[in-house]
C-alpha cells in the first residue's frame, strides 16, 4: 500500500481495511489490519572511525537519515552511548576521553577518564543515565565512573571496576541496562557475555557466523529485549530478537540492515529510543472536571480556550494508559498542521499544563485518544486569532 511520506517523527500506526458488498465472490475475512512503521525518527547512532568522523542516525527500518562530524579532538571514536532520555550522545575515544553530544550531534562538552592503563584500548562505553562504564581491551576489564553521565569537562578516575570472563578476551562493545551488561567478543568463536551489574558472569551465547567482525552493540533501553550487533565487516546491523535473556546455546540474527555509504568503518552502536516511545511513570491525577467555558486569556481566544478544555478532558480522563508524547512533539505537530511557533507553543503549553507535566518530560497520551488528538488540533487552526 502506498503511504504518503512526510519527515516528521511520529509513532507506528495501525489501521484496519473492511471489505463489504463483494460481487462474484463471498468474503471469508472481512477486516484486516495492517501498520504503517515510522522511518523518520532516529533509531540508531552508529559512530565510525574513517578519515572524516561520524555519527550515522538510522531509522527503525535501517534507513539512512543522515549524519554528523564528531568534535576535532574525537579522531579515533571506540564507543557510543546513550538512554532512555535519548537526550544525549556519549562517544568514547581511543585517547581515553569521552565527548557527549546532543542527538543532532553539537558537542556539549567532553571529560578524560582516568584510572585507566597508560596502554588501555577503549573498545565501548555504557551509561544508565547516571554512571558510566568503560571496557578496557587492554586489561579485559570493565570500569565504572560513578555520576560521570552529567560530566561535561575535567577529568574523572574510575570508582570501581571488574574483570571479564577468561573467554571475553577481546571486547568490542559494551551495554546496559542497569541491572546486566552485554559484552560483545571478536574472537576465533564470536560471542555475547552478559554480566549481573557486580560484574558476575551470567552466561555467554555464540552470534550468527555471518556477524563475523563485530565491533559494538545495542539494546532498546525503553523495551529491553532484542540486541543489535553492528559489524564492520559486512558493514550491516544484525538483530537478534529476545536474546538479552539467553545465557546460553547460540542465535541466528533475525534481520539485519546494510549502513549507509560512507559508514565503512562502523565501530559502535546506541539505540535512543524515539521521543513519543519513552516511558513516563503513571500519574496520580484529580478526576477530570467537566469542561466549561472561560474567558480567553493571554493572547488567546474564548474559541480556542475552550477547545483545549474539551481536548483537556479527553485526554486527561484516559490518562492510565502506555503511551507518551513529548512536548516537543506536540509543538511539531502542530506547526506540520500549518500553525506558528507561537500558536503552536500555546496549545501544548496549555495541554502540558492541563496534565500538570513540565515541558521537559512526556504527557502519557492513550491510544485511543491519541487518533483523535491530532484532528482535533488541526481543527484549532480554523479557531485561532492569537496576538
């Protein structure tokens, strides 16, 4: 089916076809139901260490969407990072200094880390938002920085560190999410170690043959199930699906993708998930008053007060369910529909007020009213007459 593209990330969509009044021919199933998968919202960093420096951001589908130069100073990058926040992206050097970078790829500041040998190879960082873990070739080790993800500059030494199993003798990337770590191994038999967050060995698993070069890996920090191995290679990403729990046996890669050209020498992965997929804990809310109209106020009128209050109690009184969407995804939605910063800024300050969340996190959003939300914000468009 031909879907009409835009460049705006947004969630996956599923929608049903129903068949009725069949000439010549009875219908056995008359509904179907099929997805359409977001491809603009970035997936997947993948940095590369080439003659020019970069991070590739990758669509869910693998989908090139472009890329971006790392800082001077980043000229060997070993690893890469990042979180559920999906605000920030740490890459990791050979000459032992870690650089974070926002998501466009601007540099926000870098940090040496010390406690390291004078001889440590770098091969892969890891970070839960809080502290930040290096793994050390050199001395098969890994070593935690604790509080360092907030680091911007100066220079930091290891607080603690813990040995690797004697068969994960030549890491190449490092993940976690709080509670395990996956450590991926390029040896004569390739394989992916998980440890508890002591540092215990939990179990080790042989990856697919064809992943024969791996050089980093990934989980989904929002959904901790599949890994993605990134292989320079064959330059391809393989996922495997479910297997942040095995500890055990071997695994085929369930699908994989190829990198962009010019991403030739891949030497990392992160997975940031996409802003409307972070998880925001449930909120204890009043019951929702019965909307009632009240004078426009700041630049806004009575028309479009009180549609937000309509919209108001929709949304807020299915407010228990999954799903999330960021104040900044509202503001982009809403300028797609043909309305300004400024008008756009308005409604979601209003909805993000309403819902009692700052403008900094996510407002869980149900499914159901979520399909209705976006029409009824283009509808404010025909109501507006901000000053």
């Amino acid at each position: 089916m031909l879907v009409n593209g835009n460049r705006l990330a947004e969630p996956n969509e599923t929608f049903v076809v129903n068949l009725s009044n069949s000439v010549g021919a009875t219908i056995a199933d008359g509904q179907g139901v099929g997805s359409i998968t977001d491809d603009d919202a970035t997936k997947f960093f993948v940095v590369d260490d080439a003659a020019t420096n970069q991070t590739f951001r990758y669509g869910a589908p693998g989908n090139g969407l472009g890329s971006s130069t790392l800082a001077g100073g980043n000229t060997a990058p070993r690893g890469t990072a990042s979180t559920i926040a999906g605000d920030k992206v740490w890459v990791v050097d050979a000459n032992k200094t870690v650089y974070v970078y926002n998501p466009s790829g601007s540099l926000l500041g870098s940090w040496s880390a010390g406690g390291l040998n004078a001889q440590a190879q770098v091969e892969g960082i890891a970070t839960n938002g809080t502290d930040v873990w290096l793994v050390d070739a050199k001395q098969d080790k890994v070593f935690k920085y604790i509080g360092a993800a907030s680091r911007l500059s100066g220079s930091q030494n290891a607080a603690s560190s813990f040995s690797l199993s004697s068969g994960n003798k030549n890491p190449k990337g490092l993940v976690t999410d709080g509670t395990s770590f996956w450590v991926v191994d390029d040896s004569t038999t390739d394989k992916v170690f998980k440890y508890n967050v002591s540092g215990t060995l939990l179990g080790s698993w042989t990856i697919d043959a064809a992943n024969a070069s791996p050089t980093g890996l990934t989980i989904n920090p929002a959904s901790v199930s599949d890994l993605w191995i990134v292989d320079n290679g064959t330059d391809k990403v393989y996922q495997y699906a479910a297997a942040a729990s095995r500890t055990s046996g071997s695994q085929s890669a369930a699908a994989t993708f190829a990198l962009a050209p010019g991403n030739t020498n891949p030497q990392d992965i992160a997975d940031p998930p996409a802003p409307d997929m972070i998880l925001t804990s449930a909120s204890t809310l009043d019951p929702v008053a019965k909307p009632r109209p009240r004078p426009a106020s700041s630049g806004v009128d009575a028309a479009l007060s009180n549609s937000l209050l309509n919209i108001r109690s929709g949304v807020l009184g299915m407010f228990a369910e999954k799903t999330t969407m960021r104040y900044s995804e509202f503001i982009a939605r809403n300028i797609k529909s043909g309305l300004t910063q400024q008008q756009a800024s308005v409604i979601s300050d209003t909805l993000f007020a309403k819902a009692r969340r700052p403008a900094t996190s996510a407002m869980k959003l149900p499914s159901q009213v979520r399909g209705d939300l976006l029409p009824l914000l283009g509808e404010l468009q025909s109501m507006h007459r901000l000053t």
